[in-house]
C-alpha cells in the first residue's frame, strides 16, 4: 500500500502529503482496533479510508478537499 501511496503523491493533480507509517502491533489499542485490517490507511482525523488494498479513488477524493 505504501508504494502505491507514493504513486499517488507524484500525479500532477495531487497535492503533496506525508505518510506517517506506524507498527500496529506495538501498540494494544491499535491492535484491538485494526488487527485484521492491516495495513490500514487513516485520514487526518483517524477515519479509515481503506484497508488491505489501497482505495485510489477513495484517498484521491479525500485529498480534493486540500486542494
């Protein structure tokens, strides 16, 4: 997922982004929320956008508002 997210960083179209990539299984709390789901993508807020698969046009839409 993170290397097609980086894909997606380098369209003309895209606004610029960080990813912040974090190890779900050093933290309890994270592993009762995403165990199965990883990897897991989170907006800003901490809302799913999609998980196992990266949801290209879902994180495209998302990053229109930024624009």
């Amino acid at each position: 997922m993170l290397v097609a997210l980086n894909g997606l960083c380098g369209e003309p179209s895209s606004v610029r982004f960080n990813i912040d990539v974090i190890d779900v299984d050093k933290d309890p709390a994270l592993v009762a929320d995403y165990d199965e789901l990883v990897p897991v993508l989170l907006d800003t807020d901490g809302h799913m956008l999609c998980h196992y698969f990266l949801d290209s046009a879902k994180v495209r839409e998302y990053l229109s508002a930024f624009r």
